[in-house]
C-alpha cells in the first residue's frame, strides 16, 4: 500500500508494509503508539457516545466559561427563528455558524453572552394552528391554538438546536420568548415612548395587503412572482376639450392611459402627467377620424410596437398646456369632470405618459390625494371583495379573480388594445398568493426622520464575510433608503395588541403613559394579553384609570390591531440585552434575506429609541440549495434535513460540512457527495487524533523539559504550531471558517503526518528514553493545538478525544491551551526546510529502493546551504549514519561535502547502495558485524531495559 504526503517541496510515496515474521520478537521492545481512543464508531455507538458528550461536557460549558473566561464579553445577539415547525437545513448553517462563533472566542479565553430565542408570535404560527380547524374562530380561541402550537414547536426545536451542541444555557429562564410578560411590557413601553416623540402615528395610506391572510403586509413580508400575468390595457378616457388647440376643434379628444390594474377603475380620481414632458394629438389610423389621442410623443414608437395600431401626428403640444384639462370617469359617469395634476412620478420609460390616479391603491396617487385633497375611495374590503359602496356591477366579486374582466367587460368599447404582461409581482410570503395595494387606517413608524441617522450608523458597522462586505453594506443601504413608509399594525389575532383605544364618536385615539402602565400590570398578573379579547372596557378599565383618560367606558373602543411581528424582533435588543453595556451586541449573525428583516427593523428601532447602532458587526450568510442550485422543497423531493445527517453521519459531520461550505457563498450546495466528502475528511482527522493519543498517552501535569529538546524536527513543528495558532486565530477572527478547516487539513497533511510524524517514526518507536520524552512533550503540544482549533467546529470529537487524554474526567474547555512565544525559531524552521530541500533530490533517484540502504553523498551549492545542513550533520567528508539529517533524508548514511567550486544554489546528490543487513528491530541502522543480530544502537538501548 503506498501513501502520498505534500511537502513544501514536493510529493514523496513510501512504504507501510508490515515487517516481516522474523521481527515479531522484537515487537514488545517499540514504543508503539497505544490508546483505547476507538477508530471508528458504530451509529448506536456514536448515538449514545455524543449523548454522554452532550449531557456531561458541553451542557455545563456555557455556565462554566461566564464563570471562568476573561472579559470583555463578546455579546452575540440570537435572531429568534419562528416557532413554526421542523427544523431544515438553513437552521443548521445559521446556529452551527453562530456556535462556532461563540466557541471560538470560548477557545481564545474570551466570556460570552448569547441568549437563544424564539419569535412566537405572527401569521405563519396562526395558520398552521388552525389548519386543520374550519371556519372562523374567535380571537381567544386562535391565541390558545397559536400558543400551544408554538411552544410544542420551541420544545421540539429547542432539543434538536441543543442535540447540535450549541454553546448556551438551554433551561426555561435562560432563553427568551416573544410571548412572555416582560417581553410584551418591554415592547408596550418602547410602543408608547416612540408614539410620544412623534415617530409611531396613525393614518390612512395604500399599503401591501394580503386578500388570502386578511391583512397588510410590510416589504419584508413580500416574495415577488418573476413570472405573474397582468392585463395590459391602453384605455381612452373622454377629455372635455381642448379649446387652446385650434387641431382640437370638432373633434373628441382622449387621454390614452395604460394600466395592468383595471380593477382599481373604480376608485379613479384623476390623470396624472409630467409637464416636462412633450405630448402629441395623434389619430389611429383604424379609428374613425374625428378621434383625437393624447398621449407622450416619447412614447408614440413604444405604443405602436405593443399594440400594432399606426398613429398619425396632428398635433404636438407642450405638456404645461394640459394643465385645465378635464375628463369624464371612466365607469362613474356621475363623475364628468375629474382633473388633470401635474406629477414627477409619470415617466416617459413605459405607457403613454398619462397615468390613472386612484388614491386608494398606489403611493403616489395618495401623495397627490394628499397635496390636491382628493377623496380617498376604496371599494375594497379586507378579503379583496368589492364591498357595496363599489358599482353594482361588481359588489361581492374578488378583485383578483373577477375585478379585471368584469371591469373590461364593462368598458369594453373604450379599450383601445387590451393583452397580457409578464412581470414582477409582489405575493404574500406565506400563502404564496397576490397581494394588492389598498388604503386603510394602520399604525406607521416615520422611517423619513429615521434614514438618515439610520444610514449613517450602518456606516460604522463592520459586515462579514470581508468579500461580500461592500455589496452587502450596498444591498442593506440600498434597501433602507427605498422604504416608503413601515406599517407595524396587522388585522390578526395571534400577536402582541396595539394598545390604543379610540373614541366611539370621532375615531380619535386615546393613549397615555397611565393607560400602558395599567395594561402591563394586567400583563403580569394574568401571564398573557389574552384579557385584551376577554375582558370588556368596564372591566379593563378602573375608574380611576378612565377620569385620566378623560371619558367613561361607553365611549371608548378597543383597537383591533397587533403589532407587525418584526416590531417584535425588532425590539429584542432592548429586552434581552439589559444586562450588557449599552445594549448593543458585537454581533449579528442571520441570512441575507434578513437586509430587509431582522438587520432593518432592529436597526431602525434601535435608531428610533436611541439613535446608535443595535449591533457593532453583521455576519451575513446564504441560503442551502441542492447540487443543481435548486432550493430544497418538498414538493421537488430533494429535501436533506440536518435529522438525516446526523443520524447517518454524526452531528460533527454536519457541523464540518457547515464550517467548510457555510460561508463561502450566498448559495449553499446540500448533497451527499459533498456530506460524504466531510464525513471521510472528518474520518482522516479522528485518525491523526487517535495516533497522536497513541503516542502521547496521557496527559502529564509537567511535561518534559524543553532545554532537553535538541532536535531541529521538534524545534521545525514547535515553531510552525506558533504560526499555525496565530493563522488559526486570524481566521477565525475573520470569520473565514472555510479556510479554518482548509489550514487544519493542510497542516495536519503536511507539517505533522507528511513531514513530522512520518520523519521521527525511527527515533518514536526505537529511539532512547530522552528522544521519545522530548516527541512526546512536541506532540503533546501539537495535539493540544489541534483540539484548541478544531474544538468550535467539532465539539463532540474533540471531547470524546480529550477524555482519552486526560484521565481527570475534565472537559477540554477548562484547558487553556497557548503556544509559547519562545517556539519561534526561524533558524530551525529554514534548516529542515533546507534539508526537505535535498530529500526531494534523494527521492527523484532513489527510485523504489528503500532508501535506508542508501548512502548519499551531497556537495552543497552554496555556503549558506552547507551551513544550514552541517547544524544537522556535525562532520564533513565523513559518512554518518547516526545524524538527525540521515533521519530527515531516511537514509543510511550520509555524506555532506563542502560547496562547489562555482557557486550555485542548487546542491549535487549522488546515491550508493548499501549491501549490509538492517537491523530486524528499527529496520534503518545496518547490521555491520557479522556476529550481531540487532544493530549497535537497538542493542544498547535493550541493555538499558534490562
């Protein structure tokens, strides 16, 4: 069997072939490497094995570094996952990720602080719960389901999460909930103080609202349908004249307007257009000829293309003369004289640049509403039915199914072209179905008076991965300037209630800081904000609490609203970080789809209440998908759960293939071929754990003295295990942990098992008292390296390693493990590189030869050369057998000459077969007298074992 090794100088292949039968006598007499630290676990094994781990290790880790780590704590803010259901593979990468965070810094000696929670309240938990529920249910009824859903769901999540091996007190008091009392009274606060400065008001505006879940929607709770169908209708609209233009006279004129909304029609209230544009009276030429349309000349070619209607100039005006122009509704014939406005909004990119105006269904046709004071009517109701104040002909239709062609139907002979357009369109993110834009009294937040300072924090925030850094801060700015407006209000019944009451006769709102204290009180004394539903006004309120209010029970209502769920998590940071300094966190760590969740509305709360930052950092990572790209979905069957790997694989094996894959991309590839690669990767590891176990044994409360330690390898591998530590740490500190496992391997190939391990193997197994002290007190530290930086990614085997290693029963986190700065040797370091330098010339000739029945003889090229090699060889011109030099070259001996007479870098090697025996025991020294069955140094060191 031939193994290949990578050096820094090439690749060498060498032989493990069992010695032969003649030398089992000598077996007993080598320090063979010994531990009881097992191969390879079974899966029952392995089961049970990280069970123990977890219950005896890694539960008491959290508590044990709060009260042993340094400070400053190192704050990682949880992002509450929903308390909705299984757990899936992005879970994984985002607490796997976080954890190797925390035990990094855990590792390094630094305290930390992260609270695990969960957000519970929100749609996506009140539809599950009552799935399987028919009809309509009452309010109290929904928050009972929505509550035992949730917690069953945080219990089931709780345990896998901890399974895992994260890094955190997992008891009841310990982790944070949305739903609990000083949670929600924390909220209230927050709600009232922000109300009080101005920055949370009630109004009516157009916002996102979901037909299918029966309430508004904020931009973070949209997904957009690349691919949805709208009509695509040019419509003529009856203008009342043109008497400025003499063209005009006799004819009747149309304003040409394009939507893919008809079904707002109704709610029309005016025609916008931009008088810095230009605008043409044309004439269809398949149209009778006393019909005049006016629409943008910019657009003339535009309209031609799409509808395959020619148009004929008469006409060209500036558009400051459509400034008194009328026009008749196009449904509302009670309506004959709606107006024209002036608006920046219409662009000559697409349409006829003349753009219906329904205040009640788009955000710049309710700022024009607002400038011209303009009826907002809206005809739709929260199921997306036209309600009864709507045209007969459309009373009790959905908009989305039956607006569209019945309002077409109703105004066929004035469209002018009608077809279909293929774009972008938002969809609710739960329900998957259309969204509409409808204008209704919700509860905003200014995010006007919050951009700018907003924007100016983010500045100050570093964001990670350091390569997508740039990008990232663009995407998180470019996404906070285009929000309009935030609606924090929800028609549903499983959240947080907006604590406000109204006046029966005006609508007016009631709050104040006496009214919020009260309802807290409730709050912890009943357990929940059920009495909201439950209890009526004269039972809420003590009369006390009404005289400062100001008015008696009857007049007042109860609002229906709840609070937007990202108004809950986005004020997490002021509940669950009242412990730390200034309540910001180092860092936050979540899915780039959080830009515009979880990052914006921390963000802009924290700005809100208190203008700084809730975080000093952003760790942004991508979405799983599997290996053709595809995100995983049940019903394309390619679906890996974190469940499944463990099980066949062991949690390390997800956790490796987490570190290894999670951040380097925003598309993270799930597969087996990739989940198999960790597992073999992970495999070679444990191998490299278990023979430096074998060698070291047990740990020893004082190791060897190191001034004993004369060996330019050992000195080689201390030196590079100081560099190998501050690489490590670098990384880490980057939060490159793909590069982390990439420096791992390529030490552990390279600088222990290619170079160190396979080169003393001789002095290990044969060599005197002394030498094997010293490898050992090397591979002691070696080994205790490897276990500091592997230990944040692969908990469990490290653990499990480590109990073979210390006999005490400690956990391997109590261990402070730092290189000593006195490693650094530089002089070692280029010495064994030199004589790597001159092995790579041996192997090229030795061929298949075992190269311990060479003799090599080198003349050096270089002075420099000769002197790094002559601190391995002591003589020249003399062949030696016994220097550490014949060690690293795995040779019999070895002659070192002085340079060259024309001086070169490169040496000159020549080889020379030896023909004596070698010796049954070490197999490297020649058995040289005749009489002797071992050889001179095997036989003195048995004559000392005696």
């Amino acid at each position: 069997m031939l193994r290949a090794f990578h050096f820094r100088l090439g690749t060498r292949l060498y032989s493990v072939k069992p010695a032969k039968k003649d030398a089992n006598k000598y077996t007993d007499t080598i320090n063979l490497p010994r531990t009881r630290f097992p191969t390879r676990l079974s899966a029952a094994k392995r089961e049970e094995q990280e069970r123990q781990i977890l219950d005896h290790k890694i539960a008491p880790a959290y508590k044990y570094q709060e009260q042993h780590k340094r400070k400053p704590t190192f704050v990682l803010h949880d992002g509450p996952p929903y308390a909705n259901g299984q757990l899936h593979m992005g879970h994984a990468v985002n607490k796997i990720l976080k954890d190797i965070t925390l035990r990094q810094r855990v590792v390094h000696g630094q305290q930390v602080n992260y609270i695990p929670g969960w957000d519970c309240h929100g749609l996506p938990i009140e539809l599950k719960a009552t799935s399987s529920t028919a009809g309509d249910q009452n309010a109290l009824d929904t928050r009972r389901k929505s509550r035992a859903f949730a917690l069953e769901a945080i219990d089931s999540q709780k345990a896998e999460f901890r399974s895992w091996g994260i890094l955190a007190n997992w008891q009841p008091e310990d982790i944070y909930l949305t739903f609990r009392p000083e949670f929600i009274a924390n909220q209230l606060h927050m709600f009232y103080n922000l109300y009080e400065r101005g920055l949370v008001y009630r109004d009516l505006k157009p916002v996102y609202w979901s037909p299918s879940s029966k309430t508004a929607l904020a931009e973070a709770e949209l997904e957009y349908d690349a691919n949805f169908k709208s009509p695509s209708v040019y419509l003529r609209c009856a203008l009342n004249g043109l008497s400025a233009i003499e063209a005009a006279q006799g004819k009747q004129i149309y304003a040409l307007v394009w939507t893919t909304t008809p079904w707002t029609l109704p709610s029309n209230q005016a025609i916008c257009y931009n008088s810095a544009l230009d605008y043409v009276l044309v004439r269809l030429l398949d149209r009778g000829p006393n019909e005049l349309y006016l629409m943008a000349t910019a657009l003339i070619a535009d309209f031609e293309a799409s509808t395959q209607l020619q148009c004929e100039i008469v006409e060209r005006l500036a558009g400051s003369a459509l400034s008194d122009c009328s026009y008749q509704h196009p449904i509302d014939k009670t309506q004959p004289n709606l107006p024209f406005f002036d608006a920046t909004h219409v662009q000559d990119s697409k349409g006829t640049g003349l753009v219906h105006t329904a205040p009640a269904h788009g955000p710049d046709d309710f700022l024009i509403s607002l400038a011209k004071k303009l009826p907002v009517k809206c005809y739709v109701n929260e199921s997306g039915v036209y309600t009864e104040e709507a045209p007969a002909f459309l009373r009790g239709q959905s908009v989305l199914a039956q607006g569209n062609p019945l309002v077409l139907q109703h105004i066929a002979e004035d469209v002018v072209h009608a077809s279909q357009f293929e774009h972008s369109y938002p969809i609710d993110w739960r329900t998957k179905q259309p969204v509409i834009i409808r204008a209704s009294e919700q509860w905003f937040i200014n995010t006007d008076k919050l951009k700018a300072p907003a924007a100016a924090a983010l500045e100050q925030v570093d964001i990670y991965p350091r390569a997508n850094a740039e990008s990232s801060k663009k995407a998180l700015l470019t996404q906070l300037h285009k929000r309009p407006y935030w609606c924090i209000s929800r028609q549903r019944a499983w959240g947080v209630p907006i604590p406000v009451l109204y006046r029966r006769d005006n609508n007016q709102v009631v709050l104040n800081a006496a009214l919020i204290e009260h309802l807290c009180g409730l709050l912890r004394t009943e357990g929940s904000m059920d009495f909201w539903w439950s209890k009526p006004l004269e039972e809420l309120l003590p009369a006390d609490l009404l005289k400062k209010l100001g008015c008696e029970a009857n007049q007042l209502i109860k609002g229906n609203d709840i609070f937007d769920i990202w108004f809950d998590s986005g004020s997490t940071w002021s509940a669950v970080l009242k412990e730390q300094s200034q309540q910001v966190a180092d860092l936050y760590l979540e899915g780039y789809d959080q830009f515009t969740g979880w990052f914006q509305s921390s963000l802009l709360m924290s700005i809100a209440a208190r203008n700084c930052a809730p975080y000093r950092a952003l760790f942004v990572h991508g979405f799983t998908v599997d290996e053709k790209g595809h995100k995983m979905s049940k019903s394309l069957g390619n679906v890996i759960s974190p469940k499944q790997i463990t099980k066949k694989y062991g949690t390390d094996v997800l956790r490796w293939w987490v570190a290894f894959h999670g951040t380097q991309h925003m598309s993270i590839t799930v597969s087996d071929k990739l989940l198999q690669q960790s597992a073999e990767n992970l495999s070679k590891v444990r191998g490299t754990l278990r023979y430096l176990n074998g060698v070291v044994n047990q740990k020893e409360h004082k190791l060897s003295d190191p001034t004993l330690n004369d060996s330019y390898l050992n000195k080689y591998l201390l030196h590079n295990l100081l560099g190998f530590e501050q690489e490590i740490q670098k990384l880490y500190n980057g939060y490159e942990y793909n590069r982390v496992v990439a420096s791992i391997q390529n030490f552990i190939a390279n600088q222990v098992s290619g170079i160190y391990v396979h080169l003393i193997k001789d002095r290990l197994y044969c060599g005197n008292n002394q030498e094997l002290q010293a490898i050992r007190y090397t591979l002691s530290h070696c080994y205790r390296q490897l276990c500091k930086a592997l230990w944040p990614i692969t908990p469990y085997l490290i653990e499990e390693s480590w109990s073979y290693f210390d006999p005490t029963g400690s956990a391997f986190y109590e261990e402070s493990v730092q290189a000593d700065k006195d490693w650094e040797n530089v002089q070692a370091n280029q010495i064994v590189n030199a004589a790597l330098d001159i092995k790579r010339l041996v192997n090229q000739q030795a061929g298949d030869v075992n190269s311990w029945h060479l003799a090599v003889n080198i003349k050096c090229g270089s002075p420099q050369q000769l002197e790094m090699l002559s601190a391995l060889h002591g003589q020249l011109n003399v062949p030696i057998a016994n220097s550490e030099l014949c060690e690293i070259l795995q040779v019999g001996s070895a002659t070192l000459q002085t340079p060259l007479d024309a001086a070169t870098d490169a040496a000159v090697v020549t080889l020379q077969t030896l023909t004596a025996p070698l010796c049954p025991r070490c197999r490297r020294y020649s058995v040289v007298e005749p009489e002797q069955e071992i050889c001179k140094r095997c036989s003195g060191i048995l004559s000392n074992k005696k």
